[in-house]
C-alpha cells in the first residue's frame, strides 16, 4: 500500500468554499491561499485561526509542527 499524504490546508478550504472565497474572508489574494495549499500550511497564525474557526478544524491541523 502507498501512503497519501493530506492536505489539511486544502480540505479546510474547500470546507470553507473555495479559495476565493477564503481569500475574500481573510482579506488576502487569491494567489497566497493557492500558495498556502501548495506549501500544505499557514505561516500565519491569525489567518491559520481564521481559516479553522471557518472550517471547523483545529489550528494545528492547518500549522502543523515537526
């Protein structure tokens, strides 16, 4: 079997809406939420707390720590 990695920035957002949606209610552009999925975290912490409360999943989900 292959281990899949998820996305956890990714289903927050489709969770959400969208990304132009999470983009018009965060107050950020469309590009930087394209390029929070593709890094798979939030550097931001009040944008990672924003983006949970919407989503309905943890802030660590969406920043994890190594």
């Amino acid at each position: 079997m292959f281990y899949v990695p998820q996305n956890s920035v990714k289903i927050a957002i489709d969770r959400a809406g969208g990304a132009t949606k999470v983009s018009n209610c965060l107050g950020v552009a469309n590009g930087t939420v394209h390029t929070w999925i593709r890094a798979g975290r939030i550097s931001n912490i009040q944008h990672a707390a924003k983006l949970a409360e919407l989503a309905k999943m943890t802030v660590q989900q969406l920043r994890p720590t190594k």
